[in-house]
C-alpha cells in the first residue's frame, strides 16, 4: 500500500499540475481517489489547486507537490541516484 502512495506522489512530480484524469492515464490500475485525499488532507504533500472563481465542487481543478524540495527529489536527485546504482 505505501508503494500506491509513493507512485501518485512521483506521478504527480513527474507530470507537473496535473488532473485527476491525467494521473488516473499514469497509474491506470490504481484507484487514485484514497490516495490522493490522504496525500491532499492528512499528509499535505500534495496541494489541490482550483481556479480563482472556481466552486469547491468543480472537478478541474489540478495537483501539484506542496514542497519544492520533493519535488526537486522526485524529478532530479532520486532518478539520478537510482540510475547510478543501477549495474
């Protein structure tokens, strides 16, 4: 289970602001829903941002990581670090 949590926070690294539809292309077996309410509300790792004018209902809204530095781990160092320990 901490693998689904880990894999929607680097996809939603990797893919910038993106939608529920988007991350639900990027991890097609999953059912994001749990996992982003817990990484949304508890854990605040990710942030939900909707248009200015936009009702708390509204569906387009898009995630992003909260903090720059997790962000710079997941798009730079880890793919870096996990390709120098690679044989």
């Amino acid at each position: 289970m901490r693998r689904n949590y880990l894999a929607v926070l680097r996809a939603v690294a990797n893919h910038g602001p993106c939608t529920h539809a988007d991350l639900q292309v990027a991890r097609p077996r999953v059912s994001l829903g749990l996992y982003l309410n817990t990484l949304v509300r508890d854990l605040r790792l990710i942030e939900r941002r909707r248009a200015v004018f936009a009702s708390d209902r509204q569906r387009r809204a898009r995630y992003v990581v909260s903090d720059p530095f997790l962000l710079a781990w997941h798009r730079v160092i880890q793919p870096a670090f996990c390709a120098k320990s690679a044989p």
